[in-house]
C-alpha cells in the first residue's frame, strides 16, 4: 500500500486533469478489489500462516479484523485523493471517524470487561460505516464528473450489452490508467515490502531465540517503540513534498530542505526530551514490571536518525526507483547478520541495534545512489548543521541516561 500510495501522488501529478479524477476513483477501487483478493487468501491460508509466524493459535474473532483491514487499506486511498484535492473539511471528518472506530474498540470492551473479539467487532463495524462512506464519494464523484450526454451513455450501455470493439476500447481506457501507475509503484512496493520485512523479523527472532517465552517477548515489544506519531508526521510531510519534486525538481528540494528542517526542531527535539525524561515516568506509564524494557526504548528511540534522512521521495519524483528493492533487501541482511551476532552478547538489546543500524545503512547507501544518479547531493535536502547539532545531542542525553 505505500507503494501504490507514493506511485499514485506521482503519477497524479503527470497525468491530465481531465483524466485525474478517474484515476483517482480506479485507484481507489482498484486497492480495495485488491485488498479483497489478498485478504480473502490471507483468510483461506491462516492457520499455516499462523504456525509458520509461531503466533500460535489464531485469536477469536480474526476474522473481524480481516473485515476491518477490507476498508483500511481503500480508507488510506481515499485520505490521500482527499489531500490532493484540498478537501481539508472531508479528510478531517473521515479522519475523526477513524479516530473514534479506534477509541471506541479500545474503550467500550475495557469498561464492560469484554475481550479482544469484541474490539475487534467494533473495528469491524466502524471499517463497514467507512466503506459506505468511501462508495457512496465514489458514485457521487463519479456522477458529478460525468457529462449528462456521457450518462445517457451509461444509461444506453446498461440497456445493451457492449460490442466486442467497445469492450476492447473499455480495456485499453482502464490499461492507460493502471499501466503507468503500476509500472512507477512496482519498486516502490517491493521496497515496502523488504522494509515490511524488516520490521516483522524483530519480533520473530525474538520468538525464536528465546523459544517462545513471552515475558521476554512483552519486554521487547514495549520497548521497541518509535516516537509518537513519527510515521504519521514523516509521511504527511512527504504526501505535500513529493508532488512538488515531481512538477520542479530545484523547488521540490528546496520545500524539502525547509520541510525537513522544520521536522528537526520538533522530532528530535522530541526524542531527546522523551530520552531525558524517560527515567522519571517510564514506571509510572508501563508499572515496575516493564522497568527492563526503558534501554530498549532509550535505544530505539535512535531510530529518528534514519527516519529524518529522505532520499526515497528524491529518487521516487525523479524515477530512479529501480534499485530500490537490492537496497531494502540489503538492509534485511544487515539486520539479520547483526541480529544474529549480538544477540548473544547483548541481549534484547542487540537486536534493537541491529534494527538501527540497518536503517541508517540503508538511507546512507540511497543517499549515495542518488548523488550517482542524478548528482545530487545530500546537502541540497539536508540541512546538515542542525541534523549534525541533533544527532550529537541525542547521543550525549543517551549517555547521561545510561
């Protein structure tokens, strides 16, 4: 899906406005036919997956969670036409009706001492309001960006079945759409996918390596925790930048320069305050019996360094996206090798440093690939002065904390 996501804000952008707002309505159909097809073979093959992933039994009731996941996927579409539309009423009404499915599902079950299925049944019925609200855009812009003669059209062909000739010109329209969508997003989403990968393997090794203890497994799971919100701030902040890359290069990298830059002030100064403070409130939120999990956090919270470095949207704008899935896959291997060779040594908290490292790596090597390709040089979006001040200074509020 960030894949498709970031393929489809560049080829939104090259493609004319006449034609923009279909595309937009067959992205969104085509993510949520998609998500139906993988969901229902997800669905049909979860028990070995289940084994295969040591998550042992399946829980009760996930299938309420599929159904959640069916409007989940075609909801982040629809957030992203919304934001390219301008449609800043629509988007944060949709958002708050996200936000109270969440609520809700965490809430009601805590006050009636209910369990995980009946949260996961709220989050199914709030995913069924969602997707109504999602259809019912897509049928009314459909009819607002259509002409009356072209729905007299339409109105003739449910009448009439098509020719052959005009089932053939109805494919090679939608081919137009998707082709060139697909061909951009195709690295991308295999670049997604390595870095999916990536994330999953931390929580299997530690399955493994321990053989299932899950008091170990708890430790490291409330540890391993990024800043609040920083995927959410990143990626909204590189949903505005990558249009922009894509109609003026030179401009594009001076709002991400800027963007970025202003991302400094309030991520890193975030992490060092958390890194700083951790000491004092880590017991109070998480209780005495996850007091071992406050290094793997403090560690973790490192994680910023790499997250704040983008040459992805850079090469995405200009295309150079090819490699994009070697670069992820070595990332994977640095994090297994290191993985592997500190954990024996350093514990839970090897494996969260393998995990940083191989971030870090891999934004230093498209950093490079980038200045190859296209000779642009990391300084041009990365203001290094106040990246350089705040690097330093989360090292040493880490070494005061240690």
């Amino acid at each position: 899906m960030t894949g498709l996501l970031q393929g489809y804000l560049v080829r939104i952008r090259l493609t004319r406005p006449a034609e923009a707002a279909l595309f937009s309505r067959l992205a969104i159909v085509g993510v949520a036919v998609f998500s139906g097809i993988l969901l229902a073979v997800a669905a049909g093959l979860h028990a070995p997956l289940f084994r295969l992933l040591r998550l042992g039994d399946a829980p009760q009731g996930w299938w309420y969670f599929f159904l959640f996941l069916l409007t989940q996927w075609p909801g982040l579409f629809f957030e992203q036409v919304l934001t390219v539309r301008g449609n800043a009423l629509g988007l944060a009404i949709f958002g708050g009706l996200s936000a109270l499915g969440f609520t809700l599902a965490l809430v009601i079950p805590l006050y009636y001492g209910a369990g995980l299925a009946h949260a996961l049944f709220i989050l199914a019925v709030f995913s069924a309001v969602k997707g109504l609200v999602i259809l019912g855009w897509v049928a009314v812009d459909h009819w607002k960006k259509s002409s009356p003669y072209k729905r007299s059209e339409q109105h003739l062909a449910a009448a009439y079945p098509l020719s052959s000739t005009e089932r053939k010109a109805r494919l090679s329209r939608l081919q137009a759409v998707y082709k060139p969508w697909l061909s951009t997003s195709w690295p991308l989403i295999a670049y997604a996918t390595v870095g999916a990968l990536v994330t999953a393997f931390d929580p299997w090794f530690v399955n493994y390596w321990y053989e299932g203890d899950e008091s170990i497994f708890a430790t490291f799971r409330y540890g391993a925790r990024e800043l609040p919100l920083l995927a959410a701030i990143t990626n909204g902040a590189m949903v505005v930048v990558l249009p922009r890359l894509t109609e003026d290069t030179s401009a594009g990298l001076d709002l991400l320069k800027a963007s970025s830059r202003r991302l400094f002030h309030w991520i890193f100064g975030g992490a060092i305050l958390l890194m700083m403070t951790s000491p004092w409130w880590w017991t109070l939120v998480f209780t005495e019996l996850f007091s071992e999990s406050l290094p793997l956090f403090q560690a973790y919270l490192f994680v910023v360094v790499s997250r704040l470095l983008f040459p992805v949207p850079v090469l995405t704008a200009m295309g150079h996206t090819r490699l994009l899935m070697v670069f992820g896959f070595l990332e994977l291997v640095i994090n297994v090798v290191l993985s592997i060779l500190l954990v024996p040594y350093f514990g839970l908290l090897g494996i969260i440093w393998a995990t940083v490292i191989a971030y870090l790596v891999d934004k230093l090597c498209l950093m490079a690939y980038l200045k190859y390709r296209t000779g642009i040089p990391s300084v041009r979006y990365t203001d290094y002065r106040w990246f350089g001040a705040y690097v330093g200074i989360l090292v040493l509020a880490y070494l005061l904390v240690r």
